[in-house]
C-alpha cells in the first residue's frame, strides 16, 4: 500500500509540473508555429512568464509549505493571515509600485473617464479571483493527498487488525491437535505456514486475484475446523473464477471467524456453512452458523473484528456492496456482494 500511495503522490506532482510548463510555453509555442517567428514566441513568453510567474510563486508556496504546515498542521488562521497579506501585498505592489493602467482611448470615449473606476475595479476582483483560485486548486490537491494518505494508512491499520486473531486462534488449534494426532498436526503446520506467507506479503498489495483468495479461504476453514469435536459440521462452496478477478484481501476472514467462534458448542449439535462464487461481476460471499446466543456484551455480529471489516468494505467498495445479516430458526446468516 506505501508503493501505491507513493505512486499516486508520483503522478500528482508529474501531471502538476506538466501542467505548469503548458502554461508557460504554450502561447510561444502557439506564436511561434502561427507567425514562424522565434523572436516573437520569445516577447510572448517573457510577457506570459512575468504574468505567471506571482501565481506559480504563490501556488508553490501554498502546495509545498503553507498548506501541509498551517492548514492541515493545525495552523489554520495563520494560514489565512498569510494568505491574505500575500493577496492584498500582490495588490499594492501592482497597483502603487507601478503605473496605473492604460485602457485603450477608444474604451475611454465610449465609458467616460468619470466611469473607469468600474473597470479598476474590476481589474482588482480579476486578479484577486486568480489568487483566490491558485490557492484553491494547491489546498484542493493537498486534501486529496492527505486524503490517500489517511485512507491507506487506515486500511493498513484495518487489515492489521485481523491477523492477530487469525493467528491466536490458529496456533490454539494446532496446539490441541499435537496431542491427538502428530501427523496431521504436521501437516496443519505446513498449512499455516502458506497461510502466514499470504498474510503477511502477498496481502500487502491493495487487490490480490481472487483465486489466491478462495485458497487461503479453503485451508483457513480447515484450520479453524480442527478444534470441532464429532457434533459440528463444516460445510464450505468455494469457486475459483474463470480469468483473471481480484479482490482486497482478508475481507471476510472475521466473518468465518466469527461463525466458529458463535456458532460452534462442545456440547449441541453445530455447523458452519461457508461459500464463495463469482458471477457476473458479483462476489457474492455467503456464512452461516448455528446460533448460540452468549450472556454479556460479546454477542454475534459484534466485535472489532467485524467492525473493521464493515470499515474496509466502506472505504474500498463506496457504494459498491450489499451486507445483510439475520437470526432466526436457531441460524446466523450473513450474504455480502461485491461489485468487484
């Protein structure tokens, strides 16, 4: 996720040079290709270069320092103090350092000299607008920077959240089944292993292929199946996809987790039905688990876990997924689809 956030910072700050040095050389290389004239595109650019260049001055120094360090560093009047003797600083410099504006005598005749403060006026809201906009557009792209930034690292934070139950609740399991049976404990211990590998490098990356997904759904069923005694059952659909589909991982682990963790009892007859299917642009993920209602606030369908899954779906599939849950007739039932 830290490469896909540095990539995504990458291509702000290219496409905000590229555009910059458009702005710059865009009427010379106009000039130059309508009038073949190098000397010329050089006036245009010096021109366009001398009106452009407070703007650019005053974007960088937003984009770069005032607005990470005042406005989004807790700073914010200073951010607007400084903005704002900038602004009316720009005015004064243009306005009493240098001459008055020429209007054209034409535009003089038609308007009267007695109504020229109009377009004064109106000179000084044009560039007050431009300033106002440069620094608009520099706080607009520092939001979404920021924006990323937080999203990533809540999600990372998120994801974390789940491994270690993950793996508290597995290494249980194997520990018991040491006792009962060496070898299958062995080769519980191979399992966990590919799935300790899945969950800690390969679901770094934002999507992963769904069928990698289904596999590491597949043994962490198993896994978390070996502290059921005889009155259980486990029950698990899971479908590859045709081609290539991929999906954010460890989504629905806390979901499966909490089906054995509610819905399983030593001493009544229990189950856990999972399944997993692709189809037509749909995951649609379905758990469901035999009822056992417990005393206190750790009920089913609560928890961090849980919690942290709704918040990733949130974040990662906005507007884009269903979540339905509903006990009745001694059965928990979750269904989850994902447009993916």
């Amino acid at each position: 996720m830290m490469q896909q956030k540095n990539r995504r910072n990458l291509v702000i700050n290219t496409t905000q040079i590229v555009v910059w040095v458009g702005i710059f050389l865009v009427p010379a290389l106009v000039t130059a290709t309508m009038t073949g004239s190098l000397e010329q595109a050089l006036k245009v650019f010096t021109a366009g270069a001398m009106l452009l260049l407070p703007p650019f001055i005053l974007y960088s120094l937003n984009y770069y320092l005032l607005v990470p360090k005042l406005l989004h560093g807790g700073r914010a009047p200073w951010f607007y103090v400084i903005n704002g003797a900038i602004i009316v600083g720009w005015l004064l410099w243009d306005y009493l350092d240098k001459r008055p504006i020429e209007f054209p005598q034409e535009v003089v005749e038609q308007f009267g000299q007695r109504n020229m403060w109009a377009w004064y006026v109106g000179s000084i809201l044009g560039r007050v607008f431009i300033q106002l906009l440069v620094i608009t557009i520099a706080v607009g792209l520092r939001s979404i920077m920021r924006a990323n930034e937080s999203m990533t690292a809540e999600l990372t934070w998120l994801k974390h959240q789940l491994n270690p139950h993950f793996l508290f609740n597995t290494l249980n399991n194997i520990s018991s089944l040491t006792q009962i049976d060496p070898d299958k404990a062995q080769e519980s211990i191979g399992q966990l292993s590919d799935l300790l590998r899945y969950a800690l490098y390969d679901s770094e990356a934002e999507r992963v292929p769904l069928e990698s997904e289904v596999e590491f759904m597949d043994n962490y069923i198993d896994l978390m199946a070996l502290r059921c005694n005889e009155l259980t059952t486990v029950t698990k659909e899971l479908e590859a996809p045709q081609g290539h589909v991929e999906v954010a991982p460890l989504l629905f682990i806390s979901l499966v987790e909490n089906a054995f963790k509610h819905g399983v009892n030593a001493r009544y007859p229990s189950f856990v039905r999972v399944s997993m299917r692709y189809q037509d642009g749909q995951l649609l993920f379905r758990c469901q688990n035999s009822l056992f209602e417990k005393q206190g606030s750790d009920h089913i369908g609560s928890g961090i876990g849980l919690e942290n899954m709704k918040r990733r779906l949130e974040l990662l599939y906005p507007g884009r997924y269903t979540y339905k849950q509903q006990a009745d007739d001694g059965t928990y039932t979750v269904e989850i689809s994902l447009k993916v």
